[in-house]
C-alpha cells in the first residue's frame, strides 16, 4: 500500500514539476540583424515572419540596409516561431523562447542565411523588391485604409493581397480582387496609419507621395473604432469551437464565439484590456493566460488574440 502511494505521488510531481511548454507568453517587441553567412554582410528585404504554434502569421516584417529589423507591440504568442526568407538564400527559422526575454519583455534574435550555390539557384521572374516590400503591409487578417476624399475612409480587411509593377517602379495593390492607388493606402505603423507611398518612396520611380498632397498620417476622426477579435480553436484539431465566454473587463463586454470560432469587440477608448476566455462544456483551458492588450489610441486598432481548447 504504502509503495502504491509512493508511486502515485512521484506520478504527479513528475506531471506537474514540467515546464509548461504550452503556455502563452507575451513579447513586447523582437528585433535582430541577418547577415550572410559567406561574406559577412547585412542582407536587406529579407522577409521577417512571426507565426503562432498553429501556424497562423501573425506578424510581417523586412530588414533595412543594415540587415535590421524591428518589430514593436507583438503581443500574446502561443510556441510562436520566427521565419527568414529571401530569393536566393536557405530559409531560417527559429522557436522563441520566453526564457530570453529581457526585463522589458523583448527579444533579439539574429540570423545567419546561408545563400544557394550558383547552380542550384532559380530565376526569379515573378517578384521584384518594390512588389516583396509593398507586400509585407498587407498581412492576411489585417486591415488597411483607403483614403477617398479629405472626410472619407473605409477600412478593408485583407483577405488577399497582391502588389502589381505596372511599369518600372510604378506599383499598385491587389487587395481582394480590387485594385487600389498606393498613393490612398495607409498601413499600421506603430499606432498610426501612415501612407504607403511616403513609406515607399525610396523604390518607387515618381514621388507620387508629394504630388498627391495627402497627408502622411490618416487623421483619428477618419479612423473605425479599435478592434480586439480572435478565434477559439480546439488545440489538437485547428477545428473552430463555438460556444466559448469570451470577456473583457473594465468596461464589462461578452461574446460567444461563434459557429467559426470567431468572436470581436469594440472598442472605442484607449487603456489595458485583460481578456478572459471560459470554454464551453466538455472543453478545457489549454493555458490560464490572460492576454492583456493595450491600445494606445481609441480608434484604428485591430488586434488578434486567439484562445486553444482542448476536449
């Protein structure tokens, strides 16, 4: 009896002593150089990517000159990876690690891409940097601003998106089988939606920006009120799972997911806003985390904050 009690204790301080692989950390904001491995030097319009554990992109960046990148304001990730790649080079990845983030909650990863002998390389006929670069603003899931006149703007949810060369240095946006005037896009930079033309300039061939007269930023009025949205998912599976409390509090607001595990809320001030998550019935948690998103400003906001279940 007494060694039975002896295993059965050993079980559960085995089980319960692991690190929780799984759990949700939140990353204020990764950054990191990507030099070539042969030569030594930076590489630019490398393609950054931050994927959640089920492989959903979450993020979307590019390096400068200098081989850098940054990315402020990540968010809540779940086993997130970080990806690199560019034409001509192996690609890179790596799994993040909450175990190296700094006292402000940051992360510096670099990366050395090993590029693809001579021989084994593919011409790339379909894609130049302007189109790469304009690509990166327009992640699926994400939305952007068209600007239609000085007192209208509507926001459009990328579903798709396809940059266009129609001649040398001369691009525009294919965004859900629409086409759109780069010189009225505004993309999320930092808070702010910002003009895709100004953020271009340096590649395009006619500074559209200056001759259209349109702001650099789009004004708050024009803005739709934030967005805090995400899925419920079962873990094992990528199923949607409806049925599942969504909450937030302070001021008090609930959803239920629904038949696509889809749930959203508006929100029309600026402040911390904790999000809980209670699963439906024959569901459990797959980690207590608290996702804590700030908005800065009340309007122009669209963050993504998924919930795991499992049976």
């Amino acid at each position: 009896m007494k060694t039975c009690f002896f295993i059965i204790i050993l079980s559960f301080t085995t089980l319960f002593g692991q690190p929780k692989e799984g759990v949700e950390f939140k990353l204020n904001m990764i950054s990191g150089y990507v030099i070539d491995s042969l030569s030594s030097k930076p590489i630019m319009d490398v393609n950054v990517d931050i994927y959640t554990g089920s492989g959903v992109l979450k993020h979307s960046t590019i390096t400068d000159e200098f081989g850098y990148y940054e990315k402020p304001i990540v968010g809540y990730l779940w086993k997130p990876k970080v990806k690199f790649s560019l034409h001509n080079y192996y690609k890179k990845a790596f799994r993040l690690d909450p175990a190296k983030l700094d006292s402000n909650l940051d992360l510096s990863v670099n990366a050395m891409m090993v590029p693809v002998p001579e021989e084994k390389r593919i011409p790339d006929l379909t894609k130049s940097n302007i189109t790469n670069r304009a690509e990166t603003f327009f992640i699926i899931g994400n939305v952007f601003y068209y600007l239609i006149d000085q007192n209208n703007a509507d926001r459009i949810i990328i579903k798709t998106a396809e940059a266009i060369e129609s001649s040398p240095g001369f691009i525009l946006m294919k965004v859900n089988d629409e086409h759109y005037d780069v010189a009225r896009c505004y993309v999320p930079q930092e808070g702010k939606y910002e003009n895709l033309s100004f953020i271009m300039k340096s590649l395009l061939a006619d500074p559209i920006f200056e001759k259209s007269k349109h702001p650099l930023y789009l004004d708050q009025t024009l803005l739709e009120p934030s967005v805090i949205y995400g899925y419920v998912m079962n873990i094992f599976t990528g199923d949607p799972v409806m049925g599942a409390e969504i909450i937030i509090t302070e001021p008090f607001k609930r959803r239920i997911s629904d038949e696509t595990g889809k749930f959203a809320f508006h929100i029309n001030d600026s402040g911390r806003y904790d999000v809980i998550m209670n699963p439906p019935p024959r569901y459990k948690r797959v980690s207590f985390a608290r996702p804590e998103i700030i908005i800065d400003q009340g309007r122009g906001g669209w963050f993504k904050s998924n919930f795991y279940v499992r049976p």
